[in-house]
C-alpha cells in the first residue's frame, strides 16, 4: 500500500524550486540501534509510523558497514525512499549505498553530534524529522560524497588531533553525556603527539606543512553551536574543502570560543578546494570519516558531486 503523497521541491540550481508531487510506494527504514544517547528507539519506531499513517520496511544495523549494505537491499527491492535513523556514520553509511542510484534519503538524526542534520536545517527532534519527510513541504537537495577508500563521508573527515579525539572517546561517554563526551576524548587525546608534518597532494600539486589537524571537509558545520570551519564550505559545489589547523589545542579552544562571536576563526586556517588530496605524514595520523574512526594515514580522498538525494526543509 503507497504511503500518502508528499509534495516535495525538486531543487534546481539555475531556476527557482519546482513544486511537484510525488508519491512513495515502497518505503524503507535503516535504524541504528545503538546510536546516540540510546532513547528507547525501537518502542517509539512503532508509534511514530502510525501517526503518519506511514507503512514501511525496518531493518536494524549491527556492525560498521551494514548502513551502506541495507540501503543496497532497499534499493535491489525497489524502495523509492530511503530513511536512516541514527548518527553521522549511519547516515554516511546509507547515503553511500544510495549513491548515484536517485533514491532519496531521509534522515530522523540520532546520534550524539548530528552535524549534518544541523547542516541542512534538518530538526534534531524525531517527531519533526518525521513530518518534514512524511507530512510537510520538503525539497531534494543534492549533496556530494567524500570517498576514502571504501569509506564515504558527508561532513568531513580528518587526520591529527580531532580524529585522534574520536578515536579515543568510548561509547559509554556519548551515550552519557552527549556531545560533551568528546572532551574526555580531547583530554585523552593530549597523551599523543599532536603537532606532524604533513605531506599534501592538492590535485597533484604538492605542498609540505606541519600543523595538528588536517580537515577534508564536505560540509562546514562543527556542530549546534552555530561554528562552522569556513563560510565558503558547501556540500553541493563538486568540491572538497581541505584545511590546515596549525595551533595548539589550548590555543584552539580558545579561537572556537572567540569564534561564536567574532570571524577569527576562518583567519587562522589554511583553506584549498580540490577534488582530490593525498594526505601523508612523518608519524602516522589518526583519521575519521563522519565521526567514525577509519585507520590512520595515509590517506586519499576523491569527491563524488551530487551523489545522494537529501530531503530537506523548502
């Protein structure tokens, strides 16, 4: 049975946004269980689908990869719409197996940062998420995909100090405090040589730099304090943003208070767009992808322009 029609803005970036209607027959969810600060997820799934008189498919997530795996299944049956429940990573990971395919995605953010719902000006809360997909106006915004191997990103990804943060932020802490969880991460964190030489290949041309953070961004949220690494970021330019942050982490946490009320921020980065970057360095560097931590460097990655159709707010 087709779940009810949803007038949706197909994005056009030449001429206004057209006003279409469109309606989904075949409507898969991917939620990650274990996402987040851990609400009782899958008692409300339940409640949420019925007040929308949404009839859909769920599948549940259990290790790293079977975001991306899921959304390949959803598609191989025939879904016309894609929604994710979860974090960053899940996100990233379902977008990755809806790339290039033009099933949309929907996005009900649960995880402890949700930068990209934020991004987007898509709600934190699950009710609104589920009737800015199921009930209100809405647009498809085409967003591009970052791509380290076989990994994809739609934030950022990074190698140094914030990666190294990542990495050592344990579960049990985001799920307790929340974003706040990171700074035991950053305090844990300082135990490791921050400062590397890194090593950049821009689109072939080749730059050496030292600093404590290399940023390949494809989005320049930081998070629900309104930060952001550039104005010049977007996720829909065809381009990765790469960015050298070359202070200390004391020194750095006192730019990104003064960065909420003053632009010092941006004048303390070094700022190249490229479609690809190699990233090497003289000791190896701790990297994620999305919030999820992927290995160490060295690393290369590529941009895939448009790759997901995202619904967002008109």
């Amino acid at each position: 049975m087709p779940c009810k029609v949803v007038r949706i803005f197909l994005e056009n970036r030449r001429t206004q946004a057209v006003l279409m209607t469109q309606t989904f027959d075949r409507v898969y969810v991917i939620v990650n269980p274990v996402a987040g600060s851990r609400r009782p997820v899958l008692a409300r799934l339940p409640r949420l689908f019925e007040e929308r008189g949404v009839q859909c498919a769920v599948s549940l997530t259990q290790r790293s990869g079977d975001g991306e795996r899921l959304a390949q299944v959803a598609v191989a049956g025939g879904a016309d719409l894609v929604v994710v429940l979860g974090g960053d990573g899940t996100i990233a990971e379902v977008a990755s197996g809806l790339a290039s395919t033009g099933v949309p995605l929907g996005i009900v953010p649960g995880g402890t940062a949700n930068i990209l719902a934020v991004e987007l000006g898509i709600p934190t809360h699950w009710g609104k998420a589920f009737d800015l997909i199921f009930e209100s106006e809405h647009r498809l915004r085409s967003l591009d995909m970052g791509r380290i191997g076989k990994r994809s990103f739609l934030i950022r990804a990074s190698a140094g100090y914030e990666a190294a943060i990542i990495a050592k932020t344990r579960q049990p802490f985001k799920n307790r405090l929340g974003p706040w969880g990171y700074g035991i991460g950053a305090v844990r964190a300082l135990n490791a040589r921050l400062r590397a030489r890194f090593r950049l290949r821009l689109d072939g041309k080749v730059c050496e730099i030292s600093g404590f953070n290399v940023f390949i961004a494809n989005a320049g949220s930081i998070g629900r304090l309104g930060l952001v690494l550039s104005s010049r970021i977007r996720p829909d330019d065809g381009l990765l943003d790469v960015i050298l942050l070359d202070f200390a982490p004391p020194s750095m946490l006192r730019m990104l208070a003064s960065a909420i009320r003053f632009d010092t921020w941006a004048r303390a980065l070094q700022h190249w767009q490229v479609r690809e970057v190699t990233i090497e360095a003289d000791s190896p560097q701790a990297v994620h992808a999305d919030g999820e931590a992927i290995g160490r460097t060295p690393l290369t990655a590529t941009v895939l322009p448009g790759a997901v159709e995202v619904i967002v707010p008109t």
